[in-house]
C-alpha cells in the first residue's frame, strides 16, 4: 500500500454525494484537484472548475460537454467528453491518485487506465470491483499501485486490520448493514412499495442507485465480493450483519476470538479522508461519536429469505468467471427499470436471479469478456421485462 499523503488528484464522478465531500476534504487539507468528470451536471461542475482550476474535465454527456465549453471560455481548463475523456482525466500525468465515485460499471475502464498510468486508486466504485476483480487486482498487483476503498464497510475493515502483522490469525470479516428502508417488512408488504419509500435510507445520503441497492441488501451482496477482492477472503468468511444504527461500520475476528471494530457517526468525511492521508490521520469535519447519546447499538442477521441480494451475489462470486459481472449488469439494467416505474421493486432481485440462472459463466481474460457479459446480461433484463409486460397484456 502507498505511504504517502495524496497530493494531486482526479476526482471520477464529482458531483455526487461522495464527489463533493471529497472535494470538501481535498479544500481543506490542500490537495491540488487537476481533473474532474461527471455524467450531465455542467452547473455544478463549472462551479467546481472556477473554485479549484483544475487542467481537464470530463463530461460523459457529449452535448454537455460542448455546451460547457461554451460556457468557460474564460477558464483555461480543458473540456473532455465520453468514455475517452473519462479515462483521460483518470490517468492525467500530474495526479498520484485517483478517487473513482463514478456510479456503476462505467467506472471500470477509467479505474483500469488509472491503473496503467501507475496511480493509486482511492475505490468508491463498487462495481468496478465486482464487475472486474480479479483484472484490477491483478493490474494493480503488477503496476504496484495501491487500492484503498473508501466504502464505509471497506474502510472500517482496512483500518480494523492495521494491527493485523499475520494475515492466517484472520478468521472472519463482519460487515455491517443498515438493512434500508424495508428491514423488518415482509414479502407482502412489499410487494407494492414505490419508488419514494425505496429512495428514502434512514441513515446515509447517497445517490439513487446505491439506495435501491441498500434497499433491497444486493448493495451489500456487491460488499461482499469487493471485500473478498479487496482483502483476499473466501465468501464464507465473510459475514453479514445487519445494524440499524450504522455506528460500526464493520468488523474483524482473529483466530483468538477476538473482534475489532471501527466506529464513528454515519458520514463519509471519515472513509474519504482516510484514503487520502492514509497512513496518517489529521482532524476531521466530521462530527464526534457521542455513543452516551446513541447508547444502544444492535445487531441482528439479516433475512435472506425476503432480501436475497446477499445470497445471489455470495453464489455468483463463487460460480466466479463472469459470473458477478452477470449479476452487476443485470441489477444496474434493473435498477433502472425500477426507477422508470416499469418494474417493481421485489421484480429487481427476481431478474437478477433469473440471469444469474440464465447465463453460464465464462472465464476472464479480458476487459472485453467483463463488458460482453454484462451488455448480455442488460439485454436478457430487457428482453425478459418485455416478454413479462406483453403476458400482462
Ligand atoms: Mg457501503
């Protein structure tokens, strides 16, 4: 792993919730910001351009990206567009790291090419992982670049296991879930949830897709593989729990039986700016834990039966190849049918299961057999949904 404070970076996804935060965190501990990207939002984006200068931006919307030009002419930041840009701005020679909050599959080439031009990753991008795990691991591994994960779940595991000087005394990983907005409803009641109550978490802010995956557990499924990638554990030893309260953010248990924890209030200022100074830390904007205020922390295992999306993504990892990248294309297309009011909301983890079923597996040689698979796997969702509204009729 790196040992040195990050200095110069690109921020993949800027306008988001993580995004913004870091830009926050980056403002107060001077880290120079060159390159930006976003999917459409050119407003914000401007003004993040005329706060930090940054050399190149990326819009992955291409109409966006020229009206932007247009609209910092006065700037003398460059203006990038689409994947190309993306990847442009992931590897800018002056930035030793990358932070890639870039949401879904998209962020898997850029983090690749990050990785190419030798910098390190600061990993907010799941599924670049999940998608991708054994081709970014092994680049990484190769290139010698550092990966430290800036999910909360992923960071409270890196910090737990600095102690940790042999690696066989690890017996388990216990990550902690919130169990979303649904936890404790039963298949009938949700049957006819919508679209607001799904996007209502009762702990974090965050951006749609990752709060529909929160409520129906397969972001914590998606966890779990890129906890397996990131930390080189078995799916068997890694455990869910849910924890209503989000204070631990996750676990660790040695050989001895003993368990290390790492807490504090649910806000991402903590993982974000970890990964920054990391092995260092420096005063934070985020609040104090007051757990006098708190005083109960609970704990619970979750109900796979109702919440599948742990389960089918376990299996997946197991089956391995391009299994998780089946089961991440399929969920994103999903998520995004739900989000359309096309399907509905206990229909997301169904499809995903029903590809995972449809598909074989096939091994991983190639960013191109991640992204064939997964364009399959957006296709069979597609289709199927049809197949499902045409019966209806
Ligand atoms: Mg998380």
């Amino acid at each position: 792993m790196g040992d040195m404070m990050v200095e110069k970076i690109s921020v993949l996804g800027s306008t988001g919730s993580i995004g913004k935060k870091a830009l926050k965190i980056a403002d107060k501990l001077g880290i120079l910001v060159k390159g930006l990207s976003v999917f459409n939002n050119i407003s914000l984006l401007e003004d993040q351009i005329r706060c930090f200068k940054p050399e190149k931006v990326s819009v992955f919307d291409e109409d966006a990206a020229v009206k932007l030009r247009n609209n910092i002419k006065d700037c003398r930041t460059k203006v990038l567009a689409g994947i190309d840009g993306l990847c442009e701005v992931a590897s800018l020679e002056s930035v030793d790291t990358v932070l890639n909050s870039v949401s879904g599959m998209i962020g898997l080439r850029p983090t690749l090419c990050a990785i190419d031009a030798r910098k390190n990753i600061a990993l907010a991008n799941k599924e670049t992982l999940v998608a991708g795990g054994s081709l970014v691991m092994n680049k990484a591994r190769e290139k010698g670049v550092s990966i430290l994960p800036v999910d909360s779940e992923h960071s409270a595991i890196f910090q737990c296991l600095e102690g940790c000087h042999d690696k066989k005394s690890l017996q388990k990983l216990i990550l902690t879930a919130s169990g979303g907005p649904f936890f404790g409803k039963s298949i009938n009641d949700l049957k006819n949830v919508t679209k607001k109550e799904a996007l209502k978490h009762p702990n974090w802010s965050m951006g749609d897709k990752i709060t529909i995956d929160s409520a129906t557990m397969i972001n914590k499924g998606l966890e779990v593989i890129e906890a397996a990638w990131l930390f080189n554990v078995s799916p068997d030893d890694i455990e869910v729990l849910i924890h209503r309260e989000s204070i631990v953010h996750s676990m660790i248990e040695y050989n001895d039986n003993s368990v290390i924890a790492q807490l504090g209030v649910p806000d991402m200022g903590i993982p974000i700016q970890y990964a920054f100074t990391y092995p260092d830390r420096l005063p934070s904007i985020v609040d104090k834990l007051d757990l006098s205020k708190i005083r109960n922390l609970s704990f619970c295992k979750p109900d796979n039966k109702i919440f599948k999306g742990i389960e089918i993504c376990k299996s997946a990892l197991k089956i391995g190849g391009t299994m998780p990248a089946i089961v991440n294309g399929a969920n994103e297309e999903a998520v995004k049918l739900f989000l359309e009011d096309k399907i509905s909301f206990l229909d997301i983890s169904n499809t995903v299961e029903k590809a995972m079923n449809h598909f074989k597996s096939n091994s991983v040689a190639s960013l191109d057999d991640i992204l064939k698979a997964d364009k399959e796997a957006r296709i069979f969702v597609k289709e199927n949904v049809f197949r499902q509204e045409n019966k209806i009729c």
